[in-house]
C-alpha cells in the first residue's frame, strides 16, 4: 500500500497531488500492482583496517544486519591473489552499528590482532592487505547472503592506518639471576632483532 500527504508533489502548474491518507479513504490508498521481492546479494564495495584501534570496516552497496556479521568468514591477504601469507580471522567484537546500515564497524579479536602484527609480510600497509571471505560474512534485510569474495580475487583496503602505537610493558619475571635471565611480555609482538 501507498499513502502520502498532498505536498508530497506537484503537477507542471503547481497544484498539489490529491492525498492519499493513512487512515480514512481506504479506497484512495493504492496498493502496489507488482512486488518484486529483493533477491540480489549484498556486494562487498570497500573495507578499511585501523591497526591503531584495532578495527576493521566494510562497506557494501546495500543495507546489511550489522548483528549478523562473522568474521570468521574473513581472510586477509598479501596479495589479491596467489597470496603467499594469509590470516583467517577467529571472530569479532564490538560491532558498530547495531541498526542496518552499509557500513559495519568492529573491533578486532586481541588473538587476531597479535597474529596479524606478528606477520611482517601482512598488512603492513594497504599494498600488503588485501581482503576475501566467504558467503557467511553478513546477510542484507532481505535474508540474502553477501556475494562471496575468493582469495583468487582479494580486495585491497581502501584505508590503511599503520600501527604506530608503541609496545607497552605489561609484565616481567626474573627467572634466573646466576645467568641475569628475565622475562618481559609485551601488550604486543616486539621485534627481539632490533
């Protein structure tokens, strides 16, 4: 059914459609005479990584439910294909929006963010990381599958931000002062070479 006010539009001489109103004139509302149901699978547009705040955005050219999103269906990627390292992520937090929207916002798992700082050769910067995942990533509000991306045919982020947050301290243990053996364990991979 259709209902709108008179402003809703104008003739060629100015003269405000005749209304069709929510409650009284049942007669004047309109139905639809075809529906065609949306039957298109949502297509991943672009994506963005923040290794800063450790979170990762994608955009799709249609409404998604933000609620229904698995990471576990991502897979980032070197290359866009015949990728020589790759990393398929283990789950997601704190997704952003909670309403259908084309963009979904989430925080990276800390397990997965480690592995991915702990790669050199991934995601470094955009033209190391590449993104492909599988039809589970995320449903439209009509129920339909998002088109699924093979790592054949990775996509390259849109916008990286480098990690450029220094390593913090988060522990120690002195395990042996006859040789001067301590650990220390950072919040994140360091680099023992440097």
């Amino acid at each position: 059914w259709v209902r709108f006010p008179l402003t809703f539009i104008k003739d060629m001489a100015q003269n405000n459609v005749t209304a069709v109103a929510n409650n009284t004139n049942a007669i004047l509302a309109e139905h639809a005479q075809t529906f065609n149901v949306d039957s298109s699978s949502p297509v991943l547009e672009s994506w963005t990584l923040d290794l800063n705040i450790n979170r990762l955005e994608v955009t799709f050219d249609e409404p998604v439910k933000p609620l229904q999103l698995s990471g576990q269906a991502i897979t980032l990627q070197d290359k866009n294909s015949s990728s020589s390292t790759s990393y398929t992520l283990t789950g997601e937090s704190a997704i952003s929006p909670a309403t259908n929207t084309l963009s979904v916002l989430f925080t990276l798992l800390a397990v997965d963010l480690q592995k991915i700082k702990a790669d050199l050769a991934l995601c470094k910067d955009a033209q190391n990381c590449f993104i492909s995942f599988t039809d589970a990533l995320v449903k439209d509000v009509a129920n339909n599958k998002v088109t699924a991306r093979l790592t054949s045919n990775g996509l390259q982020a849109k916008l990286h931000t480098r990690d450029s947050t220094p390593p913090t301290l988060s522990q120690f243990s002195v395990l042996d002062m006859n040789i001067g053996q301590v650990q220390l364990l950072f919040d994140e991979p360091v680099d023992i070479n440097q």
